[in-house]
C-alpha cells in the first residue's frame, strides 16, 4: 500500500485543539486524495500513529461521499446496480485504490509465495498477479451486490458511512497489536499507535457508525430493537474481520505491512456491509 503523503502549509501552535485539526488533516491527506495542507512535522515518523485515533473520521468522509454518488445516481433514475458500482468507484477515486492495492499485493503475497521473504517480496512487487485480480474482483462484486440488495438508497449510503468508518477504525488496533514485517516500509515509518490512541479510534468508529445506522426511520419498538442488533453485530463483524486479517498475517509473514493494513480495511468493510443488506 503506497504511503504517498502531501504536505502543505505551517504549524499553528501546539493547543489541544490545533493539534486535534492536524491530527484530521494528517489522516485525511493519508487515507484520501483531498488535498489537505499540512505542518511539515507531520512528515516526521510516528506522527501517522499519533493521529489515527481521526482514521474512523476519514473514513465516514469517503463513506460519506460513496453514499452521495449513490443518491445523485438514483435522482438519475439509474438502476441500483448501476448506482452500486458508481458508489463504489467514487470510494476508490477518492482514496486512490490505496486500501485496494494493499488487498491485491496481500492476496498475491500469501497465495503464491512459499516462505515468509517470498511473500514479502511478491507484496513489494508493483505488478499484479492472478490471486490480486480474483480477490479485487471479489471485493468490488461483493460491495456493488450487498449494496444493491439494501432495501434504500438511503439506508445504503448510511451504511456506506458506517462500513468507512468502523473498519477505518479497526486498523488502528492492528497497527498496535502487530510489529512490523519489514524493516522499512509503511509498517515501520507510521509508527505503533498507543492503546490510548487505538481505544480513542475505536470509540469515535463506534459512535460515528452508531449515528448511520440508527433507527432515524423507526416508527416501532421492534425498528429500534433491529437497528440496535444490526449495529452491535457490524461491530462485531468488524473486529472478527479484523482479527482474521491480523492473525493471518501474523501466521504468513510475521506481523504488519501498509498492505496487510489495507485487507483489514477491504474485509471490515464488507462484513458491516453483510450485517447491514442481512438486516435490510
């Protein structure tokens, strides 16, 4: 997963809340393609892991803007399907395929090398083989269905915001709890978040799904009790995602890369999107 990083402007002070706004600008410029200024310090190692507790506001920004291009599509009078894909194209546009190229160099790495420096090597590798095409092909397929299986557009594009932010929220523990692969590399560079940090994006992944996925419809006691479950269990299928890609990885090649980072991101994503069409 490439860590193309873009810098602009001048630190503020060190006040609580200028640093809280560096800290979001920081995650933006990493996770996104908006172009947010940024303090040059930002550029110093370590600082990706000070700031990831604003991961899960990222990510309910590209959720956010995936489930926009969801209703323009259906003001268009598009097919749902149709809608799906121009949701999903907008997600990848907007974060430049970063979590999507970590998944693809992960399903090469793993399916085709035979020992821990081959997987690591073939994950190095720019070009794409046959197990990152199968698995990108999968992840898109399997987003553009489930959200067109949602009973709403509107309940899809707040799904889409829950699904970016919890699983944006689920890396932050990962990088905590796996050391690096490598010696270099996004997994050394960003640094190891403190566990203050990763409760901190956990509880703001939490929340802000919590707010998608609300009963903002509900008209009966059994609408709020579904909306209460269907968001306890995207919770749940976030830290099960989670914890399969982190323990797979650790099995594979010995802990963390920026591309191992991207699965986690790819598979939370999906399950939440799972429980949300299941509960639709």
């Amino acid at each position: 997963m490439a860590a193309k990083l873009r810098y602009r402007g001048a630190m503020n002070d060190n006040a609580p809340i200028a640093s809280g706004l560096d800290d979001i600008r920081h995650c933006l410029a990493f996770l996104t393609r908006l172009p947010v200024p940024l303090p040059a310090e930002a550029a110093q190692p370590g600082a990706l892991a000070r700031a990831a507790w604003a991961f899960p506001l990222a990510g309910a920004v590209v959720g956010g803007v995936a489930g926009l291009a969801l209703l323009a599509a259906e003001a268009l009078s598009l097919d749902s399907m149709v809608g799906s894909f121009v949701a999903v194209a907008a997600a990848v546009l907007l974060t430049g395929g970063l979590h999507e190229d970590g998944l693809a160099d992960v399903a090469d790495g793993f399916g085709g090398g035979h020992d821990r420096a081959g997987k690591l090597a073939i994950m190095r590798d720019s070009r794409i083989g046959s197990y990152g095409v199968l698995a990108l092909v999968l992840s898109v397929g399997l987003r553009v269905s489930l959200l067109a299986s949602l009973a709403t557009s509107g309940g899809a594009a707040l799904a889409l915001m829950a699904a970016g932010a919890l699983s944006r929220a689920a890396m932050v523990p990962v990088m905590a709890t796996l050391l690096p692969a490598r010696t270099d590399g996004l997994g050394v560079g960003a640094g190891r978040p403190k566990w203050v940090t990763a409760g901190a994006a956990v509880m703001l992944g939490v929340i802000l799904a919590g707010l998608a996925l609300g009963p903002w419809e509900a008209g009966a006691w059994e609408d709020i009790v579904l909306a209460a479950w269907t968001f306890l269990a995207a919770m749940i299928a976030a830290v099960v995602a989670a914890v399969g890609v982190a323990v797979l990885a650790r099995r594979q090649i010995g802990g963390l890369t920026g591309d191992v980072l991207g699965t986690v991101q790819q598979a939370a994503e999906i399950a939440v999107l799972v429980v949300a069409a299941a509960a639709s």
